[in-house]
C-alpha cells in the first residue's frame, strides 16, 4: 500500500506545475551558476598563469646573467644581477572545485611578487581595480543556490503535504486506507523534496564532469554532496515540523518563510556584524602609517642602518661602492617596515582567529552558516585559505630577504650556486584530510539536528492519527 | 465607504500575531545593525584622522631631501566620509580608501575595508539599507498577502460588491490600509536610523545631506508603496490565501535576493572584471612613456635647447632633468586617462547591465539611488579618485617647479626642506553637492517611478479583474 501511495503520489507531484516549475529553476539556476563559475575559473587561471609565466621567464634571464658574469663572458656592469631583482612569483592557484563556489576569491589578492623590492604591503601589487558595485553584490554561485534558494523551493512544494487534503476534506478518507499518517506524510516528503534533490545532484554531477580541472575534484565534490544533502535533510525535517504542528496550509507556509528568513538572513548577518564589532581587525590605515614612518626613518638615518647591518653582519665585506645607495635604502626600508608592521600583522591574525572562533561556535545557531561555511571549505572559496596565502608568501619574502640581505647591504651579487638554493613559492593547500576534520563536528551536527527534528515531527504526526 | 474600507483593514492587519513577531525581529536587527553600525563608523572616524595627522606629520618631517625624491615619497589621499554611510554603507567598504600620490603614476584607490570582513561577509550583511531593501517587502507581502485573496477566500468580496462598493474604492482602500501601516512603521525607523547616522558624523548638518535624506526616504517610500502595489496585485491573482502566500513569497525572493544577485552574476560574465595584472602592465607602460621613447626625448631637448638658444643642456637656466620629469609627467596623463577611461567603460557596462534588470526588479534601482543619496556608490568614489589626480598633478608639478627653477649647480643633490613641503595643501574632497551630480541618478529614478507607476496600475488591473471574475460568479 505504501509503495503504492508513493507511486501515485509520485505520479501526481511530477505532474503539476509547481513542481516542473521547481525543477526547471533548479537546472537553470545550478547550470548558470556553474557554468558563469566555470568561466570565471578559466579568467583567473589564464591571468595567474601568464603572470607565473612572465616572472618566471625574467628570472631565467635574470639567472642566465649571473652565470655569464661568473663565467667571464660579459662585462658586468655594477646594475647587472643585482641580488634586488630576484622575483619570484608566488600565486594562488584556483581550487579543482572553484567553479561550484566563489567566496572570498574574487576579492582577496591571488598573485604576489617575492622581491626584496617588495614588503609585506606592497607584494601584492595593485590588484584594486574590480567594480565596487558588482564586488558588493557577490557572485551567483552554486552556494547560493543550495542555500537560499533550495530551502525556498522545498518549502514551496511540500508546505501542504497534509494540510491540502485536510482542507479538501480527503484526509479521513485516504487515512481509511491501510497506511499510517506517519508514513503518507514522510513519503509525500521524500517525493516531492527528492526530486528536487535528485535534479541538483544530477546537475552538480553533470557540472562536475563538463567543467572538469583534474585534481582532486571527485574527492571534493564527495564531500560537497555530503554537505548538500545533511542540508537538505536538515530543511526536510524543519519542513515536516512545521507540517505536523500547524494544521492550516498557510500558517505552515508562513512559518517555514520566516524560519528560513531567520536561519539564511538574519542569523548569518547577525552573527557576522556582531564578530566584527567583537574582534575589529586594526586599522589598515594605521597599517600604512607605520610602513610610511619606516620609510622616512630609513631616508634619514640610511648609513646609519647600514652600517648597524654591517656590524650584525661582520663576515660582510663591501662590494660595489658604484652601486646606488637607493637600493640598499629600499631594502633597509622594507625591513624596516615589516619590524614595525609585524604587531599589526600580529594583531589582524589575532582578530581573525576570534572571529573565526566565535564563527566556529555561532554556525550552530543556524544549519545555513554550517552549510554556508563547509562549502566554501570544499570548494576552497572560504576566507582562512586567503589569508592562509598572504601569510606564507610574507614568509616567503622573509626567508628570501634572509638569503639576499647580505649580499644586497654590502653591494655584493649572490652567486650563482646560492642562487640556486632559493626555492620557488608553493602554496600548501589544507589537505583533504583536514577538510573532512574540519567537516566532521559540523556534519555531525546537522546530522543529529535533523535526526532530533524527525524524531519530533515522527511523533507528532503519529498523535495527529490518533485524533484526526 | 473608502474610508471605512481603510479603518477596517487597517484593523485586520493590526491584528496578526505572526506579523507582529516578525516586525518586532526586523525592529531588533534594525538596532543592532544601528548600533554595530555606530561603533564601526566611530572607530573608522579617529582611524581616518590618524592617518591623515600621521601623514601630514611624515610629510612634514621627512627632512632635507631632493624635491623629486619627495615627489616618489609623497603622500596619501584619504577619501572623506560620508555622513550617512550607517544608514547605506553601499559599496564603499569595497573600494579603496586611501589613494598614493606618487609620482610618475596615478595609483587606484587602495586598502578595501571589505578585505577585513568576516568569513560570511561576502553572504550577507547586516545593514539599515539591507533591511529597508530585503526585509520590508517581506513584511509587506506578509501582511498584505490575504488582503483580495483573503476576501475571494471567505466570500466577503461578493458582499461588499453586493453593498455597493466600487472597484476604484476597493482598491484604494487595500491599498491606503496597506500604505498607511508601512509608512506609520517606516517613518518613525528611518527617522531613528538616520538620526544616528547624523549623530555619528563629525560633519556639520548641511542643506545638501539634508536633500539626501530627504531623497532617500522617498525612495524607500516609493519602493515600500510598490511592495505594497505589488502584494495586492498578486493577491487579487490568487483565489485562496495560500496561492497568494506562495507566489508573494516567491515573486520576494526573486524580486530582493536572486534577480540583484543573478543581474550582478550577468553583468561581470558579459563584462569581465578588468584583470589586475594586465591593468597594472598598462599603468607602468602609461607611466614610462617617455622614458620608453629614445627619439622623444631628443626632440624634447632638442626643443628646449632651442627656446632658451643654448647648445648644451648644462648651459640651461633651468635643470634639464627636473624639466624631462614634468614633461614626463603631462605626457602620461592622456595615457593614464586613457587606462582608467577604459575601466569606467568597462564600470559602466557592467551597471548598464544591472539597469537593464532592474525592469525585473525595484530593488536594483532602489539600492542604486540608497548609495547614490548615502554618498557610498561607485559615482562619489569615482569623484574622490579624480579629485585626488588633480591633486597628484599640482603637487608633482609643484615639486618639479621648484627642483627646475632651484637646483642650479648641485644638480641632482638639490635638496628642499620644510619650507617647500609647508607650501602643499592638504587634499581636501569634500563630497559633491547632489545638484551637480544629482544627474547620474536620473535613470534610476525614473526606472522606480515607473515602477510605481506600473505596479500601482497593475496591481488596480489585477483587483479590477478579481471584482469582475467574483461579480461574474455571484
């Protein structure tokens, strides 16, 4: 009997029109999404690998320089192979999943230039040139999609799944038949929610195979499944909550529009304006004050600097005495600069981890920061992977300040053989490992907050039978 | 009878008990936004003032130091803060604050205050523009959902036909009950809201941020009137409260949170975001122009050998390579004109793009015109930045001047001192008058007003047709 209802509930639900309508805005929406996603991957991509591409060749010419000088076959002259132009490009790459989830990708610097030229605020470049006003409405991505819009839908379809008969008058009628209400409801649910669900799925496999970038993209994609689907099941037994305390259609409706307002909007706007005003990062203009106020130190009081780095460094000996006194200034400046910024940098970590603690305990206050927050994890869109680059490449320009410092103070060249000690950037992505760690409390979470819920609604429903 | 219409339903909708939850949540996260609101502008205040008494104080101390050297060092561009970014942050947070003026190159607009926002802050932010924009009209579709189909529902519509009540009056009267409420709530908010915005600014109330706020409540007004329009509208379509339930809250989630996003979405795949790296490589080519140009440069010295019949650069009254350097500079400016040129086009095609969507939604224009009056849109920022050029400009030139005219025989070991960075004025940009801009709004006021106007017009067509469809039945 109940594989019956099922298959004519089945039969019916797919022949209205809210639910063709339903699917349809999921295929569109999902396929645009991946698909605007997707190009916006291969952008980014191509402009980070023509910039790797362009400062890696410069550095082989750079490197080809020193060779022919140490080798005598060219007249150096006191500019050529300057230990200052070493650069090393240092970017971060696009996730193998990149094209699902945005984030914080397009607004945070991708590419960085590791040069003693550089210091810790000037070796991204200027990559302030996106429009504000399309930078402030975010991108429409998979994320959305399965976190505001599905919810919306799943509403929309299974809102009167009992409370329709019951106004018709046919619930006491089908109940005459030997089926539980627990069960028509549940069933109603699965069906009209699983075709939804089974259209995402198909839509996000197909986007995963058409817009394939290798890597661990399956592995990922594993794990962004999971995460969609704990959601839905969470929206599933919200929705059959409400569906078994409130017997009027749009009294059902009605709260499921507002605890959806709730969990999706308003919670995760509040929970972020509140950490912000909690942990305020400091001032990025103070930043720029004491970057500032190390150059003019360094402007005033060089041979002084200098010669305070010769003393620490008593193995030196001064090499070119023809070369400008501008590029040891610049160096000495940069350090300068990163001393004096370090507290700063050390404050912002600071203010970034307790935010990122508050997060960790507030996404529990709403299923839509969980889901919100593991998707852009797996799609390596999240916020801590931007940071986590600019942290390594400054520790990229310190170690290479470290090896060239010497040689650029007392005008000397590196030589080739400690040239080639230096190691090229890579940035060292959280493993997946990692990632399922960091999803496990989350997912378990959502998992047993949905398991309660049902337990709950089950209930419910079963009292319902007794009394109708 | 239109008056009673109105008292009556004024009633009924100050009777639900949902809707009175639900504006109580607004009203809370509406001080809660004020409040974090508040402490964020105060603390960016006294950050701003800092860095401009620290730079002019860096400035200032910098020493004896050769005039085009202090040109390379030079000094920042703080954009000014606006009165009534509590009350509409707009993009501001996501464009650069603060603008280098270095020689040699016009930098953008740097340090993104967005880039220190949390993990969730590209998903929602919690702001008085954001309610105003995402939560009102929600409430509004709340509130007004049953409002004809409630009276098709319960068979009360075909008595008030019955009783004589024409379909202008009905409609007047749901939508007055449905207007007055809206903007008894509204009014009083906004008020609160901007009175807190005010209060926060160290700036002095002027004529011109009075225009603004003025604006801006008529805007939500009017956006607030169409929700109201609107609701009725899709109401009158549907015969049962649940149908009308159902499509408000679906034409709120189109309407406020997918079509401002997809529009977004549409405009930056049909018109890329500009790549940075390849920008910059334009702005150091824009930069180096002359110094790129070997031939140039002769006919340059030829030139000014000629003007002043010497042979010899040194035979010179002036210093040859002071004034290389400000032909340099005003050789780069058609250049850098040129690059930033193509990214307002380029700006530009992509905000065509979300006026064109803005047919499908008031909420694009309505948040237009919010940031355009809270002086936080791309518009104001795009006159901080050329403000700031014409700034750059005079004081390069003006240290150019002074290392032509003045090093005479020490060359490049000229050096100036305090009395010459004394003579820089410290940039000032105050905002410009909404008179002089108030033209860039024009499209998206007219887009709104039409908005109303078809809203209201179809939203009367909808009740008109449901009073013809019930009479027809009775």
């Amino acid at each position: 009997m109940k594989r019956a209802i099922l298959y004519l509930e089945s039969l019916n639900f797919i022949a209205r029109g809210p639910a063709l309508i339903a699917t349809a805005i999921i295929v569109v929406t999902i396929g645009y999404a991946g698909w605007s996603g997707d190009r916006w991957r291969d952008a980014k991509r191509s402009g980070l690998e023509s910039f790797e591409a362009e400062k890696l060749d410069a550095l082989a010419k750079w490197r080809d320089g020193l060779v022919q000088i140490e080798n005598g076959t060219r007249q150096a002259k006191p500019r050529d192979a300057n230990p200052m132009s070493i650069s090393f490009p240092a970017v971060l790459p696009p996730s193998s999943l990149g094209d699902f989830a945005i984030g914080h990708a397009d607004l945070h610097p991708d590419s960085a230039e590791i040069s003693p030229w550089r210091n810790p605020s000037s070796m991204f470049g200027r990559y302030q040139f996106d429009n504000p006003t399309t930078l402030a409405s975010s991108r429409f991505d998979v994320v959305v999609v399965i976190i505001l819009l599905l919810p919306l839908l799943m509403i929309a379809v299974s809102f009167d799944v009992l409370a329709g008969d019951r106004a018709r008058g046919a619930l006491s009628m089908v109940l005459s038949f030997p089926i539980r209400l627990t069960s028509l409801a549940w069933s109603r649910l699965l069906v009209r929610n699983g075709l939804l669900w089974v259209t995402a799925v198909l839509v996000m496999t197909c986007l995963l195979l058409l817009n394939d970038a290798g890597g661990d993209r399956y592995a990922r994609f594993g794990l962004w499944l999971g995460v969609c689907l704990a959601y839905g099941l969470f929206w599933l037994t919200v929705i059959a909550l409400c569906v078994a305390y409130i017997p009027t259609a749009i009294n059902t409706a009605a709260a499921l529009v507002a605890v959806w307002m709730v969990l999706a909007l308003a919670l995760p706007a509040t929970v972020t304006t509140i950490s912000e005003a909690a942990f305020p990062t400091p001032s990025r203009l103070a930043y720029l004050s004491e970057i500032r106020r190390a150059q003019t130190e360094t402007n005033r009081e060089l041979d002084r600097l200098t010669a305070k780095y010769l003393i620490d460094h008593p193995e030196l000996t001064v090499g070119n005495e023809e070369l400008p006194s501008f590029y040891r200034a610049a160096f000495i400046s940069n350090q300068i600069a990163r001393d004096r910024t370090r507290p700063i940098l050390e404050a912002y970590e600071a203010a970034r981890a307790g935010r990122a603690q508050t997060l960790r305990w507030a996404q529990y206050l709403s299923p839509s920061i969980i889901a919100q927050r593991l998707l852009n994890f797996t799609a390596d869109a999240d916020l801590d992977r931007q940071h986590r680059f600019q942290a390594q490449a400054r520790d990229a320009l310190e170690q290479l300040s470290v090896a060239v410092g010497p040689a650029v103070v007392s005008r000397n060249r590196l030589s080739a053989a400690e040239f080639d000690t230096l190691s090229l950037f890579s940035f060292q992505e959280r493993s997946l490992a990692e990632l399922a760690w960091l999803a496990a409390v989350p997912m378990a979470f959502l998992l047993l907050s949905s398991a309660l819920l049902a337990v709950v609604a089950h209930r419910r429903l079963g009292a319902i039978r007794l009394h109708d | 009878m239109k008056s009673a219409l109105i008292r009556k339903d004024s009633l009924v909708l100050r009777r639900e008990f949902l809707l009175k939850a639900l504006l109580a949540a607004v009203i809370a996260l509406a001080l809660i936004s004020v409040m974090t609101g508040l402490q964020r502008e105060r603390v960016f205040l006294h950050e701003r003032a800092e860095a401009e008494r620290i730079d002019k104080e860096v400035w200032m101390g910098q020493g004896e130091r050769n005039p085009h050297s202090a040109a390379h060092f030079s000094r920042y561009a703080f954009r000014p803060p606006s009165p009534l970014a509590l009350l509409d942050p707009g993009t501001s947070d996501f464009a650069g604050l603060a603008i280098w003026m270095e020689a040699h190159y016009q930098d953008p607009a740097v340090f993104r205050r967005a880039e220190d926002g949390g993990e969730l802050s590209r998903y929602v932010m919690l702001s008085p523009a954001f309610l105003l924009l995402t939560a009102a009209p929600l409430l509004i579709f709340l509130m007004m959902h049953a409002s004809v189909a409630g009276e098709r529902e319960d068979g009360t519509l075909r008595q008030l036909l019955a009783a004589g009540v024409r379909r202008g009056h009905f409609f007047v009267g749901k939508f007055r009950a449905g207007w007055d409420i809206t903007m008894l709530v509204y009014t009083p908010i906004f008020l609160l809201m901007a009175g807190c915005s005010l209060a926060a600014s160290p700036a002095e109330l002027s004529a011109d941020t009075v225009f603004r706020l003025l604006a801006m409540y008529v805007a939500y007004a009017a956006y607030l009137s169409i929700s109201v329009a609107v609701a009725i509208g899709v109401s009158a379509l549907c015969r049962t409260r649940q149908a009308a339930f159902l499509a408000l809250a679906g034409v709120w989630a189109v309407m406020t949170v997918l079509v401002p996003r997809f529009a977004t979405d549409v405009g930056t795949t049909l018109t890329p975001q500009p790549d940075a790296r390849q920008t910059e490589r334009d702005l150091r080519a824009a930069a180096m122009v002359l110094s790129r140009d070997k031939e140039r440069q002769q006919q340059i010295k030829d030139d000014v050998l000629a003007r002043y019949g010497v042979e010899d650069e040194a035979d010179l009254p002036i210093n040859y390579s002071a004034y290389r350097l400000q032909v340099s500079e005003e050789l780069s400016i058609p250049e850098f004109e040129r690059v930033y040129g193509a990214l307002e086009d380029r700006y530009r095609a992509q905000e065509g793009v979300l006026r064109w969507f803005s047919v499908l939604s008031p909420t694009i224009a309505t948040a237009s015109l919010s940031r355009g009056m809270a002086a936080t849109d791309r518009v104001h920022q795009r006159a901080f930045t050329v403000s700031a050029e014409l700034h750059r400009r005079d004081m390069i030139k003006l240290l150019n001047e002074d290392y032509m005219h003045n090093a005479g025989d020490a060359g490049s070991k000229y050096t100036a001192d305090e009395a010459l960075w004394a003579r820089f004025d410290d940039f000032d940009h105050p905002i410009p008058g909404l008179v002089s801009i108030g033209g860039r709004y024009i499209a998206d006021a007219a887009l709104l007003l039409m908005w109303l106007c078809i809203a209201m017009l179809a939203g009367y067509g909808c009740v008109r047709r449901a009073v013809a469809t019930e009479a027809k039945a009775a």
